[in-house]
C-alpha cells in the first residue's frame, strides 16, 4: 500500500501481542496508542486480531481513525477483530509479515512474546536495506530494552544496529517522537 491519493500522511504498523486481555497493561497501552494514533490522522495497521491489535483498532475507530489488519487465519483459534476497516487476508505467515512490514512507514513495538519478537527483528533487519532504511523503528518499554542488551552482550551486534531502534518507556513517548518526525517521514523520496 503507497500514500499516493491517501489522505493519511503515515501508516503506522503496531506489533503486539494476542495475548492481552481488557484491563491488562498490555491492553491498555495499546488502546491509549490506537487512540493517539487516530487523533495524530495518521492510519493504523495491525495484526488485525485480538489483543493489542483489537485494543489499539478499536480505540482508533472510536477516534474517527482508519484502521487495516492483515490477517493469518491458519493461527489456532485466530479471529479477525470487528474494528477493522480493510483486511488483507495472507495466505502464509511470511505473507502476512511481509504486509505488516511493507504497508508500515513507522513501526511501534509493544510488549508481546515470541511472534513479537519476530516482527521486532524482521523489521529491525529490514533497516540495513535501503527501502527500509528511512523506516522508524520505535521499541515500547523496558522488557525490550532489556532483550536487546541481551541480544547485544550474547551475539554479534555492531554499534549502529542497536541505534537504529528507538526506545521509549510509554506510548506516549512513542507518539511524540513520531509527531517530531512526522514531516520529514511525509516526504520521503521513497514515496
């Protein structure tokens, strides 16, 4: 999906986990960035199923946002959640991957588990490629923090591979920081 003839200046993939439930942090976090997300009138690309990804499209229709999922229903007990407005429907996990990550111009990374932590490093990976390069990347909270100092004491990792991630403690942050970027990333010679 390119911006040409869209009204919304970004795309915005948030990865997430299914796992959050209403009233977990987790869930929460993601409702309060769906919302933001929409109020900034910027577009909201997700998983498209429940959890985060339910909390963040439902928050984000309830602010007038616009919101797509790119779903993968070979999951087990997978259900595509009602507060979507497109859904791209991938016939593989590395279909689906390959939507949420080219459809995004920003990525936010909340807490989640191992599915998570692919998508983390699948768009983490895709920075070194020049047609991902200009992509930010923002990482929600201390348990990634903590993973990727991990990741860089136990394997091979240059210095300028854990800067292209930006860590920030809340959503809030993360909105922010692409709020101060915003007009340099709607005007990307890419697009």
């Amino acid at each position: 999906m390119t911006r040409e003839g869209s009204r919304y200046p970004l795309t915005i993939t948030v990865f997430g986990s299914s796992r959050a439930r209403p009233g977990d942090e987790d869930y929460e976090a993601a409702s309060r960035l769906g919302r933001l997300i929409a109020e900034a009138g910027w577009l909201l690309c997700n998983g498209g199923q429940d959890g985060t990804m339910e909390a963040a499209a439902m928050s984000a229709k309830a602010a007038g946002g616009h919101t797509i999922g790119v779903s993968f229903s070979r999951f087990p007990a997978a259900r595509t959640n009602q507060w979507l407005d497109q859904e791209i429907a991938a016939e593989t996990l590395f279909a689906r991957l390959e939507q949420l990550v080219t459809i995004g111009d920003v990525y936010i990374v909340l807490r989640g588990g191992i599915g998570t932590l692919l998508e983390l490093c699948l768009a983490w990976n895709l920075l070194q490629t020049p047609e991902f390069a200009s992509k930010p990347l923002v990482v929600v909270g201390s348990a990634w923090q903590r993973v990727i100092q991990l990741l860089g004491e136990e394997l091979p990792m240059r210095e300028w591979e854990r800067t292209t991630l930006h860590f920030v403690a809340t959503v809030d942050e993360a909105v922010d920081f692409i709020q101060k970027g915003a007009a340099r990333l709607s005007i990307r010679p890419s697009d």
